[in-house]
C-alpha cells in the first residue's frame, strides 16, 4: 500500500522516527520491534486508534500499542517530544559554547540546517558580529583550560601595569583568587579612590580604557570583544607560543569595591551560601552593596566597607579563605 493511500501514515511517520532513534543508539532489539509494528500497520486499511486494536496486528506489543493510542488521544507522542527538545539543547549547546553566542543566535544557525562547528566556518551566509567571529576563530584556544603557571605571567604583566597608574588598585577574581590548578579565564576587578558611585561612569570608563590602551602598547591585547564604561572583555596571548586567553577588566566605584570582589570571587555556591546567611541575619549582600534589613522590610542605606573581611564580621559569618570557598 502506497504512503498515500496508507491510513496510517501519520502514525507511522511519528513510529518510524523513534525507530531511526533507537537505530542511531545501536538500540537493534527496540528498533526491530518499531520496524515489525511499521510493517504490520503498513498493511491494515484501516485506521488504528487503540491499543486493542494495535494487539490485534501481528508483531506489535503492549509498548508500541500504548505509543499508538496515546498519539491519537494527546497528537503527539511524548518520548518524541521529549527527544526533540533534548536534541534542540544539544544542538543549541554546541553553538553557546562560542563566546559571543547566546540561545537566540544558536537557534538561528541550526534553523539554517548547520550542524556542528566545522559547518558554522565552512558557511559564509551566516552574519556574525565582530565578537562572536573571534569567539568562533579562538574556540578551541578558549576551551583549553589556563594553568596556573600561565595565570601567573599573565597576572605579572596585569599588576606591572597596575603599577603605572599609581591610583589604580586591581583584583584578579575567579578561579585564579581561590587558587585553582587551571582556570578558564581571567577575570580583573579595579578601582580607583577618586571614583565612586557618586560619579559618571564616564569617569570610570576613562579610567578603564588608559589602563587597557597601555596592555595594547605592550601587545598583550590581540582582540577587543567589548569596551564600555564599566566592562572591557577581550582577547591575551602572552607570546607567540602561547593561546589566545580570554581576558574580563571591570572597573567598581571604589565604595562597591569589596562588595565587588567578594562577589566575583566565587564560588556561586559559596555566595549563595553567604547570601542566604546574610537574609538569616536581616542584612541583604550582592556585588554592589552590604544592607541592614529594617523592621518594616525596608533597606537601610549601604553599609561602610573597607575590607572583605568587613562584610563577614557584619553578618557574624567566620572568615573563609578564597581557596577555600567551595
């Protein structure tokens, strides 16, 4: 019976496709079992709607008859949708992992049928931005994890630079503060006293660009991702025979300084641990700001802050060591 006169094949269609699943995960016993029950459907004139009567059929059991009616009764079969959607985030993965690349962007490219990375180059319609183009050129550099050897030159010439610009305090966060063998990035917190949130972010960001404009004199920066007021994301290399690193400036008001630092410290499981403590003992923390929690549930002004261990002592949590905040 042709496809078309087949009352069936919408149906089939729907079983078929986990048949390929189960067929793509070597899965032979299951796949066998859909190929028997598309067989025997592909022979009734009738169409099956039930689970009776998909018994009736020879070679389908009690599994593939429930799949049936379940398709007539919802329009769909649920482990289909469950796989398409596991799939999508699968596919969607493979592009995020691209700096610069986002959900939105990642539904694009696979809406253009492009599969994997090597496609994404090969393809010369799909439009990227300057950003994500780099992402895409240094993907595998990037993946590779900076070991703390690396790190340290890397954070040398950081702090060297620092040194030049006699207001200018830097932090470097992350993986590299709490000590880790290898970190994915490096990640810098600056300030300067005659900045503060009473001020421009202009005045910030002028603060920002002298201090990035000299790693470019040096040629340490091959790549500018982003240059804001506030935030500077781009691309390091040592050396010529060193990878291309992702490297993350910000620059803080100086009185959000500390707040700032223990926030970008980490871990995200420790700072949900100290926040949830903080709410216990009525104040409230984030990257900006230390708060008591008045009465009424209202917030009280940003409490003074001139260490990190200033905001512990506030919330009576003991003192933990960056390498140590898990």
């Amino acid at each position: 019976m042709s496809e078309k006169n087949n009352p069936n094949s919408e149906l089939c269609h729907q079983l078929n496709l986990l048949r390929l699943h189960y067929l793509s995960i070597n899965d032979k016993y299951r796949s066998f079992a859909y190929k028997r029950a598309l067989d025997g459907l592909a022979k009734q004139t009738v169409q099956i709607k039930t689970k009776e009567a998909a018994n009736l059929i020879p070679g389908i059991g009690k599994g593939i008859g429930d799949k049936i009616e379940e398709f007539y009764s919802k329009g769909y079969i649920e482990e289909i949708v469950s796989l398409n959607n596991k799939n999508e985030q699968v596919e969607i993965e493979i592009f995020t992992r691209i700096s610069g690349i986002g959900r939105v962007k990642a539904l694009e490219i696979i809406s253009k049928g492009i599969k994997n990375i090597e496609q994404l180059r090969q393809n010369k319609h799909i439009k990227l931005t300057h950003h994500q183009s780099i992402g895409l050129k240094y993907l595998n550099e990037f993946e590779t994890k900076i070991p703390m050897k690396e790190a340290e030159k890397i954070v040398n010439i950081i702090k060297n630079t620092e040194k030049i610009f006699k207001k200018l305090k830097t932090t470097i966060c992350g993986s590299y503060r709490r000590q880790k063998k290898y970190l994915g990035d490096i990640d810098v917190l600056m300030c300067s006293p005659d900045f503060t949130s009473d001020d421009d972010k202009q005045l910030g960001g002028v603060k920002l660009k002298l201090f990035v404009n000299k790693l470019k004199d040096n040629q340490f920066i091959t790549d500018t991702l982003a240059l804001g007021n506030t935030k500077f994301m781009g691309v390091f290399q040592l050396s010529d025979k060193h990878l291309h690193r992702r490297l993350d400036i910000r620059i803080v008001p100086s009185n959000q300084y500390w707040t700032a630092v223990l926030y970008f410290t980490g871990s995200a499981n420790f700072n949900k641990q100290f926040r949830a403590h903080a709410l216990s003992n009525n104040y409230t923390v984030n990257e900006y700001s230390i708060r008591k929690i008045n009465p009424n549930g209202s917030l009280g002004k940003p409490l003074p802050v001139e260490s990190e261990k200033d905001i512990f002592d506030y919330i009576e949590f003991p003192y933990v060591e960056p390498k140590d905040r898990v």
